[in-house]
C-alpha cells in the first residue's frame, strides 16, 4: 500500500513546516518547596511575564479538596466559611499566599495558581474512589504506560490519564489531517501538529505534573532505548500501530523486556476486538495468540500486510462493511480506512479497563469482543448470517480460504 499521506505533505509548505508556538510541557513552580523567598519571586515574576492570562484557581480546588476529605461539612453549609478560612490558614502555613500550592504556566500562555502536584492528584481522582479502592488508585498513579499510534491509541492514553495513570511514553510518526477528527477529539487549529503533541497536551491538560515523554518517529526496533528505557521501563505496552512490522518488533522487544502487551481491532460500528499478550508471564508466548503463524502455515507462503492484517482480525465477528472499507483503502480506494468516533470510544474504555487489570495483577482473558448489534439489534442472528457469507467470499477473493470451502 502507497503511503499517499507523505504525498500530501510534500505538496504543501506549510503543513510541513508549521512551528509548534504554543505546544509543549508546562513549566511547574512549587511554592512551598522554595525555602528561598527571594528566588521564589523572581521566578514567579518570570512566569507572570510569560504569561497572557493568570487564572488563580487555587481557592475552589482548596474548598473542593476540603469538602472531598470532609464531606459532612456539606450538611452545614451556614458554617463553610468559617470551616474553609480554617482550612486555607492551615494549608498556607503562615506562607503568603502566593507561595502556597503550585504555579503552572502552559504554553498557550495561560499561568494557573492550583493545589500542590500531590493536592491535585487527590482531588482530580477523588470520584473514581468507590469504583477505584484508594490503594488501587495509588498503584495507578505510580505506573507508566507506552502507547504505540495515537488514534485510538491517543484516547486510551487521556482516558488512563482521567483515571490517574500519570506516566506515559507515547510514539506515532503522524501528524493530524483533517479527516483524523472523525475520531480524534481535536480541533482545526491542530492540523499539521503531531499526534504526540497534541495527546500530551490533553494529558497535560489533565495532569500538567504528569510525565509525559515523546517519539514523533514512531517505534523502531533500531531505537528500542525510547520506549524501553532502562530508567523509565513501561509496566505495560498498548499497541495501536498501523504497520505490521512496528507491530511484530514491539512484540519482540515486549518479550524481551517482559513486558505485558494490549492491543484493539476497531472492527467497524460498534464492534471491538481486544487482545492481552503476557509476556511478563510467559516469555515464549506466541504474538498474537499466534494468527500470524498458525494462517502462514496454512497457506503454506509468508502473508502480505492485508492478509496479516484479516489473519489478526477475528473473521467471525468482522462486520463485511469494515471488511470491505479495509481492503478498498489498502488499495488507495476511497478516503482511508474507515473509523467512527463512537467504536473508538468504545474501544479506549475496553483497554483502560484491561491495562487496570492487567496493573493491578489481576487475571485477563486474552482476547474479548465488545459487539453493540448482537446487544441492541432484534435481528442480529440473521444479519450476521448473511454478513459471514460477504465475508467468506472476501476472505476467498484473497485466497485465504479455499473457494471449495465458501458456502
């Protein structure tokens, strides 16, 4: 397959040459931890001139904060005040309030004055608790994550961030095109602006204490030392990749370090394929459950990357219309593959809560389908008949099943 993308870029300048003005990790000032007053203020006065806007937020996180460790001060509310000038008189410890809490200038230019990184670690996953145990959520916070290709893979890293994962690597080669935001939550101003960047920023957004290192290559078995550094070794991979090879050297190197793997298929409307490969577990498990290997030796001759791509597909579940949108856009028919915003959603929150499992020690079937129409359509038995028999053909124009063997 062509890759038509780097066709587009080379006729245009300026989609290659956009300078990233406002993108970038923000710069953290934390006030209680600078003994020395005078350094303080003039790093703080440096900030300030940076910025464009100061937000000072730090009173209503402080009075959430407050109200999260006490919630029975909401049932008198007549003495939240008094409870709260309390609380802040503690917080500052005799400290003028600017030197109290954290300073956070982002790159756009915005400096906010918020809780200490520990404060606001608390209260922004203080309502996952109850789902999430405190101790769960204090393993979280300790783990890092790599994420291989940030389409999909984008979602999984900002939703992991939401439920306090506050480490991250994250590598893709790509930048965003205007028809990624059927299913990449950007915004026009983005286009032309690396995928890294801009799931760093949403992660940053979130967290801006966050750890969030960048690979604007993509995954290359030649620089392994990226994801896979010694000081900073992930707990646990998601590959999201378009390219088989970067697919099957992510593995290679997974094994070798034991590191656990998660992957998706976005098998079209609704329709989500997630695999779990253990290799902290086992270090001679077969890459994807052994598809690849088991359909070469089948066909008896090494697979292309369309047939390795439907080898790795679960051919029972793939609805005809993905299937057919696949092989046209292998073949540079129509815009690309197809995508939708709603299956990818689907599919960021079935890894999420896979890498929390898998974080937590706890066992994970290795491979899981999520299906809305066989939930929600009265008929799905019967559609699914007659979309198997599509697919059976597909499958034999590829000459990956016998034609003798299609109904």
């Amino acid at each position: 397959m062509q890759n038509t993308r780097e066709l587009e870029r080379a006729m245009s300048q300026e989609f290659q040459s956009k300078i990233q003005h406002s993108m970038g990790e923000p710069e953290c000032l934390i006030g209680t931890n600078c003994n020395n007053v005078a350094d303080f203020n003039q790093k703080l006065e440096q900030l300030k001139q940076k910025a464009n806007n100061i937000c000072v937020v730090f009173d209503e996180m402080l009075m959430e904060l407050m109200l999260v460790k006490n919630p029975e001060y909401k049932k008198q509310p007549e003495q939240l005040t008094q409870r709260f000038d309390d609380c802040k008189a503690a917080y500052l410890n005799g400290y003028d309030a600017e030197y109290a809490g954290s300073w956070v200038l982002y790159q756009n230019g915005n400096l906010l004055h918020m809780l200490l990184p520990t404060d606001h670690y608390e209260l922004r996953t203080s309502r996952n608790i109850g789902l999430l145990t405190e101790e769960e959520q204090a393993i979280f916070s300790k783990k890092r994550v790599s994420v291989g290709g940030l389409s999909v893979g984008g979602l999984c890293a900002s939703t992991l961030a939401m439920e306090g994962v506050n480490s991250f690597f994250l590598t893709d080669f790509d930048k965003l095109a205007t028809s990624n935001l059927n299913r990449i939550s950007s915004s026009l101003s983005h286009i032309g602006v690396e995928k890294t960047n801009i799931v760093a920023e949403k992660i940053w957004d979130i967290d801006p204490f966050a750890t969030v290192d960048l690979d604007d290559q993509g995954f290359s078995k030649d620089k392994l030392e990226r994801m896979f550094n010694p000081e900073k070794m992930p707990d646990i991979v998601i590959d999201a990749m378009d390219s088989m090879e970067a697919k099957i050297e992510v593995r290679q190197a997974c094994r070798q370090f034991g590191i656990p793997l998660v992957w998706m298929v976005d098998m079209g409307d609704g329709v989500v394929q997630i695999g779990t490969e253990r290799y902290d577990l086992d270090p001679n498990y077969p890459a994807f459950h052994g598809c690849l290997e088991s359909k070469e030796k089948e066909l008896g001759r090494k697979l292309n990357y369309v047939e390795s791509c439907f080898s790795i597909f679960n051919n029972e579940r793939l609805p005809h219309r993905m299937a057919e949108s696949f092989f046209r856009a292998c073949n540079n028919e129509g815009a690309g593959i197809s995508q939708l915003a709603g299956t990818v959603s689907i599919a960021a929150g079935a890894i999420s809560k896979v890498v929390r499992k898998v974080l937590l020690g706890q066992q994970v079937n290795p491979e899981f389908f999520v299906d809305i129409d066989r939930l929600a359509d009265p008929d799905y038995i019967e559609n699914h008949r007659k979309d198997q028999l599509k697919i059976e053909k597909l499958m034999s124009s590829l000459n990956m099943i016998k034609k003798e063997e299609v109904a």
